[in-house]
C-alpha cells in the first residue's frame, strides 16, 4: 500500500474507544514537543544560532536530527487522521524554519554535511561498518528520517513547501552520489542507511521525473537484496532494522516498475521474518539482531518496537499486492499485541525493547532525554492506527480489523464499524451514504475465528455495498496456544488474536520510564514463572474468564506443581509491573517421545523449515509448506497425484538395521510410496485414524542398500522420495539405527 492507497480510504477512530483513546495520549504527547528545541540541532548544523536548546538522549549526540524527521512524520499523520489544528500549525511553523535553513546546494540535516562530503569526494577511501561511516553515526539513517518527514508533510500534512525542500535534498544527494561509482555505493551501504531507496522511488511517484527513479535502483542494496530474489534466507547475525526499510524501498520499486524480481525479495523477506522469525506479540529480533530461523530466545531486549512499525508498512504493500488474510492475520497481532501495548497510556512514553523474559518488565523512554529510535517512530504509532482499518482496491472495500470507526473511500461511500471488539464477540457494518461507483464489501475471516468462514483470500463476500447494506458479524473466540517456534516448550496464551500476560505484581519495582534503555540489562531481579503441566491442548480446562469487561482470566492452582494462581490479562494493558508473556511447560509424552528417538537418530529432517530443508539438499515438485496448529509442526503438503519431495539423508552403514521414520498428522488420509534413492521401499495408506497427535510410520531400509562408497565410512548419504497423494502431509523425517 503506497502513500497514494493509504489516501483512498479514510477511517476516523471512533470517541471513547480503546484505540481512539490511545491516539489522544499519542497526539498531546507529540504536541508537548517544541519545534524549536527539535530544530536545535539543524540551526548548529547549518551554522546558525538555535532559537532553543537541544533535547537530550540522542539527540545530543552524532545521530542528531532523527527525531525532527519523525516529529515530522507525526505532526502530518495526527493532522491528516484526528484534523488537529495544532498538529498543523506545528507543522507549517517548522517546515518554514527548515526552508529558511536549507543550504543553497540542498542539504539539510540534524548534522554537518562532514560524513557525506568525505565519501563523495574520496573515491573508495573512505572508512564505513555497519554503523559507522567516515567515523560519523549513522549519517545517512538520520537525514533519512528529514526526507521521510518532509514527504510526508506534503502527502499528509498538505504543506508545498515540504516538496519543495525534499527535492533540493535529493537533488544535492544525487549530485554527490553521481561522483560515486555503483562499487563505492555498495560499499557505502554497509552502514545503515535507513530508507533511502524509498525516498527517491516516493519522489519519482510524485514528480514522474525519471532520475529518481534511476537513483532509487542505485541505492538496491546487493548484499541483502540478492540472496531475496532468490528467496534464501540470510538474515541470521544481521541487524534487524537496518534491513527492513531497505524492503520497504524494494517494495515500492516493484509497485513504481513491475519488476517481478523486487516483489520477490520483498514477499519473501516479509514471510521470512512473520512466520519464521517472529514473536508471539508480532514484533522481531533479540537484541536488534536477527538470529537463527525459528529461534525464539526469551530475553529483555528482544522484539524492538521500530522494527514492528516498519513491517506493518511492509505489511501494507504486501497486502496490496495480495490482498490476503494472512497478512492481515499478521497486522491484527502486531497492531494489538505490541504496538498498542508499546505506549504508556498515561504518560504516552515509548518502549524501546519489548521484553519476552518472564518476570521482567516494560521499559519506557523519558519525553525529553531519551530520543532513541524507538521513541521516534513511537511519536508515529499512534497517529497510524487508523491506516489498515480498510483498504479500497479493484472496486472491492476490504475491511481488515474490527476496531470502531467511520470509513470514507474515496469516491464518497461512508460506512460504520460499530464494535466493542476484544471486549464483546460482534461487529456491525452500516452503509451511512451512497458513493459514486459499484463496490463490493469484503469482511477478513480471522484465522482465529473458526466459525468464520472466507474465500480462498480469507475474506467472505458480503456482495455489492448499497444504502440498506447493515451487517452485524459474529466474531466468536476462544483460548489458544501460541508455542514457541524454537519447540523448547515454552508457550503463550492468546483470546482470539489477544495476547494474554500474566500480572506478577509491581513489589520493589525500578523506576521504569528512563533516558538511557541499557536499563533492560542492568536492572532487577525477574519474578519468578511457575512451568505449566496442564493440558496445552485444552486450554479452557485450566483457563477461566473472570471478568468479561476486562478481560481478566484465572489459571487454575492445578496448572502447575506449586499451586500458583495466575491472573491473566490483555498484554495491552500490561504496565508498570512485571509480567509473563511466555510460560514455561513440560509435556510428558513428548518428552518421552523425544527421548526415544534421541538414542538411535541418525538424521533428522524438519520438513517445512528452510534451513534443514536446505542442509538436506531438497527438491520438490507439487508440495507446500503449511502448519499443523494441533501438534504445531509444520509440513508439506502435496497438491497432487504427481507431487513429490526429496531429501538426502544420513544413514549408519555400521547399524544392524536402518529405518526410515514418516511423521504424520493422526487425522490425515491419503497414500505416501517412500524410496531409498531409486529402490521402491513402501507405499503407506494414511487411515486418519491416528487420533489428534504425531503418527510415527517406521519403513526398514534393507541393509544390501545402505552400502558405504568409500571403505570404513559409517556413514552413507543417500536420496529419500516421498510421493505423496493429494492432501497428504508429512511432518518429520528421521533415519534411524534400531
């Protein structure tokens, strides 16, 4: 969804609810910003007297001049979404400012232009790592923030002269660039750079003019964009934030060229990181960095707030393309469970990391001294509530979330989401006036709502939108289990898409609204998280609603071995104490089952997870990667007669006897024929009569097959085939020894 979509349609928070609330404490929270003090640093940088002394935290320091940027940004959102006079006013009186301090060669920033100087004018010569470049903090992250602002106040914020002063910076930026070999920008990319590609694809858009688009394609970043095209996986070890603005900048390109290419990198960036790399609040990353596919360490400096703002724009743009359930699955859980829960509702102060570390607590930016990154797009998160409320494409209105509002698509049709959703299980849709043309409305079926029921896009069909269309939706939820995608037991409780946390109370807590966010590794002790050793699979048998107004649930003493009691609520209410998001669990028969198969592995396949499948040097024809929620394993699933999957697996050439284990889903049916490299070994009917658990298949490998090709190896490598018929599944292949 470029800036162009989000203009289409318009949805106005309704008074009083819990996201119209939250959008108030976000707005005075960004009013209570001086623009004199924002545009301190900017004066020095351009060797004028500032008006008003800087902020502090980051600010004050080389990384000066983001939070104009996202000061920026917030004035044009608030202004477009709530009509904020103020906002407005702020936000004229501080476009004019910089107008009057722009270079006549087009630089503006937070900083000198020193950094940017040295590497246009010294070839190769030039120092850079991840964050640093020519002995500068991230330079060009910083005035990236300006140029996205300054687009904004003219997309949003209505302001002309905002165009005016962005395009003399990209014009200066392209005139040093040009000085520039594409080797010497390569280089230079190894530092952060925020959203720099984006920029000038976002000018092009506005403008038509042909060299910003050019200057867009030169600022691709090879090094992360060419392993996407190819949908690999290399984002272990990388920092995390520094990558998806450069998605966001593909994303665009595509929507801007057609490019099949830059649609790929970026769909398979954002699946990559949501289904792959994801907590379950919605947010990524431990300690900004990305770690290994499906690691999911429970820490206090994971799931930091800005990246989760940058996927939900890469969120939109994909949606737009899709126009699938999935995505909008993914926006529902990030929005509710780490967005809305990032922002202190009575102060209005940002969180930097959102801690997964049971016991732990939040840990909120002070308004003045602070400044980090998370503070900046945290002045933004309020004022986009309202983006993905509905989307308008192809002559279909598509509502997205419940959350009550007004909606205005750009021909005119109004309609009215009335709901006091998570609080109450319904929704109404009412057509308050007619628009110029036919549409169609299009309702998400959540994937959480099992009642619900959608089309092949998750969406049900409620036919063309008239005056009498009213429909009230039912949105029954239930508790569920969210577990951990690294299998180490541990475990979330989720109502519906709400992400439930348990309060372990507030005794001898530290300040935690604080300048400097290294408090997360220096600070207290954790309350102590009892393990579960209830049934996960039955979640309501140990689980109790207390308070329906709230949203307060009760854990059953027999939950766990020292009879605590937890009370459980919506982590978007979870402030000023220290909380569990995650519980640990023990469950014994698949311990015991894992502790079978341990003795005599030879090899082990995780079928439907990139990189054992990539380790085991896989092809296929015919098959997808899906998800068994019950047993939460992932799969492959084969689409027909034809289809097939093939591994190359380990064997033991000194075992008496090698076995191949199948493992499938209890309840599936079908046919799967297994072969050792061209021998046939067994066709195997699936009955569905394995109950809602693993089913283990064991298929003997005649020992005259498993031969060694060099003499005394013990272990052999051969090709394993699985043929599937269609709507069979498997879960796990192991090669054993007994």
């Amino acid at each position: 969804m470029n800036a162009t979509n989000s203009l289409q349609v318009k949805a106005v928070l309704e008074e009083g609810t819990m996201f119209s609330d939250s959008q108030k404490v976000g707005l005075k929270y960004v009013l209570d910003y001086s623009p004199d003090r924002m545009l301190a640093p900017a004066y020095k940088a351009m060797g004028k007297t500032p008006k008003d002394v800087t902020y502090g935290g980051w600010e004050a320091r080389q990384i000066q001049g983001h939070m104009l940027g996202h000061y920026l940004s917030a004035l044009s959102g608030f202004y477009y979404q709530t009509g904020s006079a103020e906002a407005k006013q702020k936000l004229d009186y501080t476009v004019k400012c910089i107008k009057e301090l722009q270079r006549d060669d087009g630089y503006f920033g937070g900083i000198p232009s020193t950094p940017f100087d040295t590497v246009f004018s010294s070839g190769e010569n030039f120092k850079v790592d991840r964050f640093s470049l020519a002995d500068w903090w991230v330079p060009w992250y910083s005035v990236h923030k300006i140029y996205a602002g300054l687009l904004d106040s003219y997309i949003y914020g209505g302001n002309k002269d905002a165009l005016e002063i962005v395009t003399k910076m990209c014009d200066w930026a392209i005139a040093g660039s040009s000085r520039m070999t594409d080797k010497e920008m390569q280089k230079m990319f190894t530092c952060e750079h925020g959203g720099m590609c984006k920029v000038f694809a976002d000018l092009y858009d506005i403008t038509k003019n042909e060299k910003y688009l050019k200057e867009a394609q030169r600022w691709i970043h090879k090094e992360i964009m060419n392993p996407a095209m190819k949908e690999q996986d290399k984002l272990q070890g990388y920092h995390a934030n520094t990558q998806i603005p450069k998605f966001l900048g593909i994303a665009r390109l595509y929507e801007l060229t057609g490019k099949s290419e830059y649609r790929t990198a970026a769909e398979f960036f954002f699946n990559t990181v949501t289904q792959n790399r994801s907590y379950s609040i919605g947010g990524n990353s431990k300690g900004e960095h990305f770690g290994k596919e499906f690691d999911e360490p429970l820490e206090r400096d994971t799931c930091e707030t800005c990246n989760t703002y940058n996927m939900l724009e890469l969120a939109e743009h994909i949606f737009a393309w899709k126009k699938n359930s999935q995505v909008a699955d993914f926006y529902e859980t990030a929005l509710y469970n780490h967005i809305l829960a990032s922002q202190d509702p009575q102060t209005g102060a940002k969180t930097y990391f959102v801690s997964m570390q049971a016991g732990f607590h939040k840990v909120y930016c002070t308004h003045d001294n602070a400044m980090w990154c998370c503070t900046g797009t945290g002045l933004e998160n309020p004022e986009r509530y309202n983006r993905f409320i509905a989307s308008e494409f192809d002559d279909a209105l598509y509502i997205n979330l419940f959350i009550p509002s007004t909606i205005t698509t750009s021909d005119g049709w109004k309609i009215k989401i009335e709901t006091n959703f998570p609080y109450e299980e319904k929704a109404k849709i009412t057509v308050l006036s007619k628009g110029k043309t036919d549409k169609v409305l299009k309702v998400r079926a959540p994937s959480w709502c099992k009642e619900r029921k959608g089309g092949s896009d998750g969406y049900t069909d409620c036919g063309k939108l008239s005056t009498l269309t009213s429909l009230e939706i039912n949105l029954p939820m239930a508790l569920n289990i969210r577990r951990s995608l690294d299998r180490s037991g541990n475990f979330t409780i989720k109502y519906g898409p709400i992400v439930l946390a348990a309060d372990l109370g507030n005794k001898n807590m530290p300040n935690d609204i604080v300048d400097d966010h290294l408090i997360y590794m220096q600070s207290g002790k954790n309350a102590s998280v009892e393990v579960i050793t209830a049934d996960l699979k039955n979640p309501s048998s140990w689980i109790s609603l207390s308070d329906k107004s709230t949203l307060t649930f009760t854990t059953a003493k027999s939950a766990n071995e020292k009879a605590v009691a937890y009370t459980l609520r919506p982590f978007y209410d979870i402030h000023h104490t220290r909380y569990a998001t995650y519980f640990p669990s023990t469950n014994a028969s698949e311990n015991k089952r894992a502790g079978l198969f341990e003795k005599i592995t030879t090899d082990f396949i995780e079928v439907g997870r990139q990189q054992s499948e990539v380790e085991h040097k896989y092809k296929t024809e015919g098959t997808e990667i899906g998800y068994v929620e019950s047993v939460d394993r992932n799969c492959r699933s084969f689409m027909s007669d034809e289809s097939f999957v093939l591994y190359k697996a380990k064997f033991d050439a000194t075992a008496k006897q090698n076995k191949i284990v199948l493992t499938v889903y209890g309840k599936d049916t079908g046919s799967l024929t297994v072969l050792y490299g061209s021998e046939l070994l067994q066709k195997v009917d699936l009955k569905g009569d394995g109950g809602d658990d693993f089913l283990d298949i064991s298929i003997e490998v005649p020992k005259k097959l498993v031969k060694a090709k060099q003499k005394g190896a013990k272990v052999v490598r051969e090709d394993i085939t699985i043929k599937g018929s269609k709507g069979s599944r498997i879960l796990e292949i192991r090669t054993v020894n007994k």
